[in-house]
C-alpha cells in the first residue's frame, strides 16, 4: 500500500507541521495492497455495479476494450470523508479504451459499507496513499500514483485529491520520476523526486530532485493543474 511503503515517515497529526515532511519519493517501488475478503465481495458486487451504470448512464462504457474486467488497483486507510473515521479508500481500473487510458474509480467504505464513490477518467494509475490532513480540516487527502511510458521515455506522477461537501478538490499534480532508458539503457538520464509538504491552510509544497541518484537539494513547487475531471457519485 502506498501510505506504508511511501508516507512511513509522516505522523497523523492536527497539528499543523513547521518543517516540510516528506509525502511521496518517486525512488521508492509501490506494492500496491490486496484488500480483504469482505473488501473484495463489495468490490465486484455493489462497487463494480454502481460503477456499470454509473458509465453506461454517461454512454462512456462502448469505449472499453473488449473483454475488460475491472480490477482493484490499491487500498488505503483513513479519514476521508468524517473527521476520525475508520474508513478505506479502494483505487480501481474499470476498464482501459487505449494506450494509457482508462475509466477509472475510487470508493470509500466503511463497516462494509460504500461511504463515497468518485469516477474519473485517468491513466495508468497503480497506487493511492492517504495524507494526514495537510490543510487542517480534519479530513485525509488522497494520492492517486501514475505512470507511462512512451517512445522510450518513462515518467511518473501524482496527483492530490480532496473530498469536500459535495465534489472533489484538485490539489495539483506533479512529475515523480521520469527517464529516457527506453532508448539506451547505458546513457540515460533518470530523475526522480521527493516531494514535501508544509503543512496549512495553504499548503507548501517542496521537491528535492535526484538526477541519476545525485540529490540538488529541495527547492519550493507550486502544484501543476491537475486536468483530470473527478465526479462524486450522489
């Protein structure tokens, strides 16, 4: 899961943070997490359901590639929607329609239950990690984990989300590593990036970047637009 093996370092605080703490490390590899038996039966049953006519109502379910299956990608734990709930956020694939295209899903449960359903079409997504409330509202924020690569050259990304009353808040996006070992493997450029945060009302956001392992020390970021559309299912 992408909140233990990348945010192993940030504490579940209110409090808000006086020194940037680190939130993703574009060096690290994901492993995603399985979810549980009961978490899997409610994943292919109302999820998976709700999803199906969710699409089919917006006439984007013909695009899919034939003979998809939707698939959970990644889970994560926290407080997405109530202020110190027990609640899960399940990352899913409901189907891909092209190179690095995708309608894609995240629910959020709790005792078993679907608390919060958000369509959006992305990407190669593979991983969702819960933030310990950046902007002090009480409420977790999610990083959703991507990546590509095309013509020999590999990047990746994440993107911040926020659940509010309502809709989602885009954070921004930011690139986490990227490379051009697709075309020479003995000559490449890799960089990867470890993203910080100062915790607020108005977020700070830092990036220290490792160019071929070599660190330039961290620098203050603003957040790319995020472009993707994200619907909250009522």
């Amino acid at each position: 899961m992408l909140r233990i093996v990348l945010l192993a370092t940030l504490s579940v605080v209110t409090a808000m943070a006086q020194n940037p703490k680190p939130i993703f490390d574009g060096r690290l590899t994901l492993r995603p997490a399985k979810l549980s038996a009961s978490e899997e039966k409610l994943f292919a049953g109302k999820i998976v359901l709700d999803a199906r006519n969710a699409w089919r109502k917006r006439e984007r379910e013909p695009v899919c590639e034939s003979g998809f299956r939707p698939v959970a990608l990644d889970v994560a734990s926290g407080a997405f929607t109530t202020p110190n709930a027990a609640q899960k956020a399940i990352l899913y694939k409901y189907c891909t329609f092209g190179h690095n295209m995708a309608l894609d899903g995240i629910a959020i449960i709790e005792n078993d239950q679907v608390i919060a359903h958000i369509l959006f079409e992305g990407g190669e997504n593979n991983a969702i990690g819960a933030l310990p409330d950046i902007n002090g509202n009480g409420l977790a924020e999610m990083v959703i984990a991507g990546g590509a690569t095309n013509q020999g050259i590999t990047s990746g990304w994440i993107s911040l989300i926020e659940i509010v009353a309502g809709g989602v808040t885009r954070l921004g996006q930011i690139e986490t590593y990227s490379d051009d070992c697709g075309g020479d493997e003995n000559h490449c450029k890799t960089t990867a990036s470890r993203i910080s945060v100062v915790s607020g009302k108005t977020p700070a956001f830092y990036r220290e970047s490792f160019v071929n392992k070599k660190s330039s020390g961290a620098v203050p970021i603003a957040l790319d637009k995020d472009q993707v559309q994200y619907e909250l299912l009522q």
